[in-house]
C-alpha cells in the first residue's frame, strides 16, 4: 500500500509504510550478504554503499555510509531517501521529501536512481548544501539495478569534493592568475622601450594588475579559510553608503567593467550597521563581478542600499536574465555558467552572507525586469 495524492515536481513523491520496509530489509538480508566475507568486503569499502527500493526508499547501506551520516544503526536509515539521511537543505523543502522539489530536477543523484530503477547503469555527479552546518559535499554517483524479487537500485557514492577543490584552485592560479601575470610581464617589456611620458600610464596599468593578482589570493584564502570555519570577523560600525561608494570606484576600474557602468541606484539612503566590512565587500564585490559579467557592453548594472524592516539590505541589478535551470543551481559549489570548474562566486556569497555575516542572500530574475541579487543583514 502506497500514499496516492502527493505533490512532487521531479520524482515520484509515494513510499511504502515502515511495516512493508521491514519486509524489504528482511527479503534483501536472506542473500549471502550475512556471511562474514561478504560483510568485511561490503564494510571495507572506501565508497558509500545504499541499496534502495522502486520508491528510493534506503533498505540496506555499509558501515562507511553510517558513518558519514552520524547514525548508529542501520534501523535509523531504513525508508528514507538519499538527500534525507545527508541532510540536503531541499529534501525538507516538501513533505514529500528528497527528488520532489523543482530542485531535484538538477540533482544527479535522483536522476542517476531514476536510470537505476529503469534497469540501466548510471553515473552523475551531485552537489548537495547541507541544512544545518552549511557545508557543501560534491558526490560522484553510480547507480545499477539489483538484479532480486524485488525492483532495487544499487548506489555508490565518492566524495569528490576534495578534487573539485583542487581543480578550482589549478583553474584560478595555472589560468586566471597566470594570465594577469603574463599581462604583467608584457606590460614591464613595453615600459622598458618607451619613453618617460608614458611611465604614468603604465604605472597604473602595472598597479591594476598585481592588485588583481593580489585579490585573487586573498579571495581564496577567504574562502578556505571561510569553509574550514577559520574566518576571522572583525565587527564594527560601517556606513552601508560609504561601503557602496568604495566598491563603485574599485569595481570600475576592473577589465570586465570595460564599456560598462556602474551606477548606484537614486532610492539608496546612507545606513549605520555593525558587519565586517573586509567580508561584506567581498561579498558585494563579487555580486558586482558576476553582473557585469552577465551584462552586454554599453549597458549598465546598479548597485544600491538601504534600510528595509529593521534590516540594511544591499543590492546588484543586471539588466540579463537567467534561465530556470541556471537559478536552481545558482548557489552551488562549482556550478558556473562559464564553463567547469568555475562557480564559485555564488557559493561564496552565501557562504559569506549567511556563515559569518548573520545575513541572507536572495534573487530574483525576469525576462522583462533583468536580475537582481539582495543581501540582508540585521
């Protein structure tokens, strides 16, 4: 017997009651899985092991994935789904749970089980957010359907969180950062064969760069230190309008604002609140990035700010639109636009925002109205 009449907007939303999933367990137990060789094998894997029923409903897992999940006993896990048991700040979006949400209709993992329980082999890889610590996980899926009386899924799960982080950094320092350095370079051999009245212009060419290089460092090291929750905050009194004014001259002068503007928006009004200014200036600064990146030359980005119920909020406005399957994904770790590997802009805005800022961060983008980012702090 299965619940009828519930709502999803990807996977189907019905379960079996725990008494049919006792059964389940029980059925799937009854393989040579209990021997003791097949047990040492199944528990000494490096990867996470779940095996699910035709709803995704977990009735079986190793001790690795126990461990990751924080449970005792495989009796905590039995009938409840992925995204639940790793704490996926959508799978309590619904009360139909993990693969029901708009959300899931990106999510690897759901899409690797679906193909699973179709009886084909599969591998996705998944981004998940978690709830309650905020810490982002980059899982490599591979699904297979278990050959039994019943129609089960077999799922195994890599962490590879640590080797996206690692391609991330070769991106930023062996491309990004190498590419300012060789404009470097050839901005010093054209200062070596000119003249004394074009040394100021190079000067502040020069400037520009290595401060750009410098930022590249400093953002990193934010970030890591940021996620291994090292961050240090300095809170102070700051003046929303001063911060606004600052990142306006700052951001101007980046190669991606060339033949674009940044205006800041007229309804803005001067606030005194208590934040990092170092944090929230990162956190500004790549939201005005991430716009003008967005925005065709010629055209103009707005940044703003004032105080909303109790609360100083700041806002970029880009006069673009993102398309659906870009919003759902906007804020995860490594999910870029601009190609693999790229993405983390977004995910250090929230992460920023809402880890050490007590802040939020919202969107909303329209087709008619363009895309504008907010962030709020109490």
């Amino acid at each position: 017997m299965t619940q009828e009449n519930l709502e999803t907007e990807f996977a189907p939303a019905d379960r079996y009651p725990m008494e049919i999933i006792q059964k389940q367990v029980r059925q799937f137990l009854q393989y040579d899985l209990s021997c003791p060789a097949m047990q040492g094998l199944i528990n000494t894997m490096s990867d996470l092991l779940l095996v699910l029923n035709d709803k995704r409903q977990a009735i079986f897992c190793n001790d690795m994935f126990l461990n990751i999940v924080k449970q005792s006993s495989k009796n905590n896990i039995y009938g409840k789904r992925p995204g639940e048991l790793l704490n996926c700040i959508h799978a309590s979006e619904k009360n139909e749970g993990c693969g029901t949400t708009r959300f899931c209709r990106k999510c690897g993992a759901v899409k690797a089980i679906l193909n699973g329980l179709d009886g084909k082999k599969d591998i996705q890889e998944c981004r998940i957010i978690q709830k309650d610590s905020g810490k982002a996980f980059e899982f490599r899926v591979y699904t297979s359907s278990l050959q039994t009386d019943e129609n089960l899924c077999v799922m195994f799960i890599s962490d590879i969180s640590h080797e996206k982080r690692r391609r991330a950094l070769e991106r930023i320092f062996f491309h990004d950062i190498l590419n300012t350095i060789n404009s470097l370079n050839g901005c010093i051999q054209i200062i070596s064969t000119s003249g004394p009245e074009e040394y100021d212009e190079y000067v502040d060419l020069l400037e520009r760069l290595s401060a750009k290089i410098i930022d590249e460092i400093n953002a990193q090291k934010e970030l890591t230190a940021a996620e291994n929750n090292e961050l240090q905050v300095d809170i102070q009194e700051q003046s929303s309008l001063s911060i606004i004014h600052d990142l306006q001259k700052t951001c101007i002068a980046y190669p991606i604002a060339k033949n674009r503007w940044i205006d800041i928006d007229p309804i803005s009004t001067d606030v005194l609140f208590k934040t990092d200014r170092l944090i929230i200036s990162r956190v500004i600064t790549n939201l005005i990035k991430n716009a003008l990146e967005a925005t065709p030359e010629k055209c103009t980005i707005s940044i703003g700010c004032q105080s909303q119920h109790k609360e100083v909020v700041f806002w970029v406005h880009n006069p673009s639109y993102m398309p659906d399957d870009v919003q759902l994904q906007i804020f995860q770790r490594s999910f870029s636009t601009k190609g693999e590997d790229r993405g983390l802009g977004t995910y250090s805005i929230k992460l920023l925002t809402e880890r050490y800022l007590n802040g939020r961060v919202v969107f909303n983008s329209k087709e008619s109205t363009g895309t504008i980012f907010q962030v709020f702090f109490l």
